[in-house]
C-alpha cells in the first residue's frame, strides 16, 4: 500500500528530524526532514550496463550504493537523488603533460618537439600500476544524504566505469561512461538488470522511478552527460560547476588550453588518475588510445571531441535542469553552463540558472540559505510534482560582487544586454585608448613579442612591455555591467607560422591595481574552423576572432576597463620558446563588449 503524500499548509509546523514517518510532508512547497536518516536500509548492487569498454568480452558492471528509508520495506515508494562519480575510490599519482614545447607548424619535420607533447608510455604504465584501488568504505555524501533522505529521498552513489568496484574503463566523458551512468537510472525505473555481491539478481521496487541527478564537476559532468540521452525517468538534474563540452575543457578554438590550475592536464591524464578498478592492465590499451586521439599536436576539434559534446544534443533532454556554476571558476569555465543553459533555454527545456561569486566549489559552502531551499523546491517539483511554482520564477539568480546581494532576474545574460564595440588607439605597448570610433586614414600598426615565461597578470600590471598591448576606457562615472560573451575581432600578422592568441580584459581600480574580468585564446591556425588547421604565412595579414569566456561583472564607478592583447598564456596555454611577433592594424580591430543598456550605458558611463 502506498503511503500518501503529505501537504502541509504555512505555518503549520512539520514533524522533526528522527520521528516516524510513513510518507513525506511538505511545508510552503518544501520537503520537511520527518524521515530518521540513520534509520536506513543499504544495499550494494552491480548494474549491468550494455557496454563492454575494457574489451573482456563481458558487459560492463556499475558498482552502486543505495540508501533508502526503512519505510520503503513496508511499501513507501520514493524518488532517488543519484550522485555518480569517478571519485568515490580517490586517485592514483600521475603527472601532466609537458607544455613547455614549440607549436605545431603543418608540413614542418620536427615542429613539435619536447616528447611530441606526450606522455611515456613508460611512465604511464609506471603511474597506472601505482594505482590505489577501490575504496573498501561506503559511500557517502555527508554534505548532502541526512539532509535529502530525512526528506524522503533516497540517495544511490555509483562509480564510474573502471573505478573503484565498477568494471569497464575510465574515457574522460567517452560514451561507455555514459552508458554507465545512464543504466542506473534503467534500473531504478525496471529497464537494466542488477545483482548482489553474491550473484543474486537484485530490484528496485522500492522507488518511483524519478531520478535526479547532481554534483560538482566530473561529478555534475555525468548528469549532462545523462540527460543528453534523453533517458526516461531523470526528471531533474542540478550540474554544479560541470562540463558541457570536453573539447571546451581542454582545447580553445584550436589552441591547447589548460583547466586553471591544472597546467598539462588532458583526456588521458584525467582517465590514468581515476583508474582505480583492481585490474591494472585491462584498461592500458584504452588510455592509450585516449593519449592518441585527444591530438595535443593540431588541437582541432574532431569525432572524438563530438563523442563528449553534450550541447549538440539539448535537444534530447528531458530532465529540468538547474545549471549552477561560480563566476570565478576558471578550472571548468564558465562557457560551459553558458552554452549548456543558451541550448537548452532554445530547445524549450525547463531551465534556471545559479551564479555565484565563487570558484570550482559547490554553492553549498557558501552557507547560502537561498542555494538549500532552492535544489529542495527543485526537486520536491520535479521528483514529487509539488506545486510550489519554482519552475515560473525568474529563470536568473546572480550573486553580486559583494557576496551578500542575491538578485533574481529574468534570464541570464540580463535582459537589455547588447554588444557594444570600442576600438583600440595607438600607444599599446605603454597604454593606448578604447574609443567609439575607429583609428583614422591609413594602417596603423603596433607590434608585440611572445614571453610565455611571463604572467599575465605581471604583464597587465607593466607600465611599458613589449609583451603587450594594453588599451583603456576613462574612468567609468557610474557602474557599468557586463554579461555574456566579450569578442574581439582582430586584423593580425605573424612573423612566425605558429602562435598562441591571448586576449584579456581587465578592471582597472584608481589605486592601479588591477583584476581579469575575463580572457580567451585561440589558434590562429584554426581562424576558418576548430575543426581545421590551416598554415599560417608569415607577413599576411588574417582576420582572427578572440572569443573570452563568458562573464556577468559589474564595473564600480571610478575604474577603467582595458583591453589587453598577449600571444601566449603562462597558465593556461602550451610555452613555446620566446619571441614570435603579432602585429595588429588598429584600423581594422574591434572590442564587442555585451553591456547591459547596449552602447548607450557604455557612452554614460565611460563618456
């Protein structure tokens, strides 16, 4: 017999955490914690899943823990909260890639040296036998399971493929982890077999088959990853800090670009650290082939790459997704919920989106009251169909530079936002102009030289370099927002036929000090596609698009915004030897700002 869902009106106040409860009560909209979250059942299962990854002519198995109310013993049938990762059983010591190395120059013997920009195979294997193995503890979300299951959601945790007690192999979002991830929700929902430790087959019976799924990085990659398929039964998903595209991860329109932090880092390293199944050598071939086909040498965009783009397939979700990510994250920057929220906002996917002031971390540890109340409405919606309106509230909550003022708005990027363009002037290598129109007459020309040994942010901060070209706004009179994309549309040459494009734009205080609004890269090689790399000729001139990473910063009043033009990025791109020369015609090269208020904000405030 089914127990009854339990609606409570305001005011009325619900049952207490410990108490006996036979079906969930719902207070102003929001799961009440009635249930006893240490009076649980757990269970350990394998999920067959319809994949053979590590080519042992056997389906694939995806080791899962659940924990559910003893209620569920007695008939109460309840949604899930599923968090799947590649990180419950830790990670093995491995090292990154060698970024020290020359760019890939087509048709050249030789042009991309220092080890080819690879790992040794040697080394790898030397890493993979290092391996820690899975994690002989249970699973448990201590942030996030007493607080869901005494709300009367049961809580499953899987490993991915080829980590801990899961078999098959880790590929770094390939298909088979996928697959993995997707064949838990078939089985809470009756379509994918499981057993115990003991071969015994084992059910579901106990839940509705209402998914959600959540977590913070590769671990709120994977429910991107699942709602992309389309599968039935995962009605929501929050992607905290997630990937969209492990192209975008990784490479930057051509060029080989670092998560922060993670200088070196690629598809095959990321696979080698989570590999901690206890077999050590079924999954050697498969990283290999990884290593071989992420292509650390041209960078282009390619099936490989597609394989792990889940934005192509907005179209297929289902699942209403809460997309969450820090505006300071630049480990997975923020163009992945940016071109993760804009594709499903045009597929009419039930949709809202979460920014904080943070970096790569959960919003949970902000302490934020809003960020709680917010997933417990979301999924007391989508898993119990409460009605509690969330899903016709403002699309937009946005935490504001002050890291006190939340503010919900209608959509994200503001509403009222335009692209404003602003033109550099002569004098870059110390600091030129941004005006509103265009340098006048003839060509006009400033060159800088590459010094991947320099920082950024020391080059910015420089009040003459050769390494740069810097170009500034006045002093803004009142606060001026930026939200979305920032491009820059450059009329550029080379005195070499490889070089790293790196463009910025920087807040700069009265006292000088200074701070990265946002930058982007690109491969000057790959100006016509991602997807191809077409030789550069030293001397001609190319149109070459900058596109940064998306943001949504206000300018206080009395700072100025600059533009800044570097050829390589200490942190984040590949750092060939110094000296490449870029020069630009300031004639042709524009700065599209997306202002809210468009142009004229812009005028007013930069006058």
């Amino acid at each position: 017999m089914l127990a009854a869902l339990v609606t409570l009106p305001l005011g009325l106040t619900p049952a207490v955490a410990g108490a006996v409860a036979e079906g969930p009560v719902f207070v102003g909209g929001e799961a009440q914690p009635v249930f006893d979250p240490k009076d649980v059942v757990r269970e350990s299962v394998w999920v067959r899943a319809p994949v053979d990854s590590d080519r042992d002519g056997h389906d694939d198995e995806v080791y899962t823990e659940v924990v559910r109310q003893k209620a569920t013993d007695r008939g109460l049938k309840v949604p899930v909260v599923f968090f799947n990762s590649p990180y419950f059983s830790g990670g093995n010591d491995v090292a990154n890639h060698d970024v020290d190395v020359e760019l890939y120059v087509p048709n050249r013997r030789g042009g991309y040296d220092k080890r080819d920009g690879s790992l040794l195979k040697a080394e790898a294997d030397e890493r993979i036998a290092a391996a820690v193995g899975p994690n002989p503890a249970p699973i448990r979300s201590g942030r996030y399971e007493d607080y869901f299951v005494s709300r009367g959601f049961a809580m499953v945790y899987a490993e991915s493929l080829g980590t801990g007690k899961s078999s098959g192999c880790p590929t770094s979002g390939g298909h088979n982890e996928t697959v993995g991830s997707k064949s838990v929700v078939d089985w809470l929902n009756g379509r994918a077999t499981a057993r115990d430790a003991a071969g015994a087959p084992v059910t579901a019976g106990w839940t509705t088959g209402k998914v959600a799924m959540m977590g913070v990085s590769y671990n709120g990659t994977l429910p991107n990853a699942v709602a992309a398929t389309g599968v039935e039964g995962l009605e929501a998903i929050v992607p905290i800090a997630a990937i969209s595209s492990w192209y975008d991860y990784y490479r930057a329109d051509g060029a080989v670009v670092a998560p922060g932090t993670f200088q070196g880092e690629d598809l095959d390293v990321l696979a080698e650290y989570v590999y901690t199944r206890e077999d050590r050598e079924v999954c050697k071939p498969v990283i290999a082939d990884l290593a071989a086909r992420q292509d650390r040498v041209t960078g282009d965009y390619s099936e490989f790459w597609d394989e792990r783009n889940y934005v192509k397939d907005a179209s297929k979700v289902r699942a209403a997704v809460l997309a969450v990510h820090g505006l300071s994250d630049w480990n997975v920057k923020v163009k992945h919920v940016a071109q993760w929220y804009d594709a499903l906002r045009r597929q009419g996917v039930e949709h809202k989106i979460w920014l904080h002031q943070a970096g790569h971390t959960d919003p949970d540890t902000l302490r934020s009251v809003e960020w709680r109340r917010t997933i417990n409405r979301w999924f007391s919606h989508y898993l119990y169909g409460v009605d509690n309106g969330i899903e016709r509230e403002p699309k937009a909550t946005i935490q504001r530079e002050d890291r006190t003022t939340w503010v919900d708005e209608a959509d994200w990027p503001a509403p009222g936002t335009s692209t404003a363009r602003v033109y550099p002037w002569a004098g870059g290598t110390a600091k030129g102009a941004l005006r509103f129109a265009s340098v006048p007459g003839n060509a006009v020309v400033e060159t800088l030289h590459d010094d991947s040994s320099k920082l950024a942010e020391d080059l910015i901060d420089l009040p003459t370099s050769g390494n740069r070209l810097a170009y500034t706004t006045g002093p803004t009179v009142s606060p001026l927002r930026f939200s979305g994309v920032a491009r820059v549309d450059l009329a550029i040459s080379f005195d070499r036929p490889a070089a790293n494009v790196t463009a910025l734009l920087v807040d700069r205080a009265p006292d000088g000090t200074s701070h990265v609004i946002t930058r982007g890269w690109t491969d000057p090689q790959n100006r016509v596609s991602p997807s191809r790399t077409k030789p550069i000729e030293p001397g001609k001139q190319y149109r070459v698009e900058v596109e940064l990473e998306p943001n949504d910063y206000v300018v206080p009043s009395g700072h100025r915004v600059e533009f800044v033009l570097i050829s390589s990025d200490h942190d984040y791109t590949l750092r060939p030897d110094p000296g490449a020369g870029l020069s630009v015609d300031l004639t042709s090269t524009v700065v599209e700002l997306p202002v809210v208020g468009g142009l004229a904000a812009l005028r007013l405030s930069v006058g």
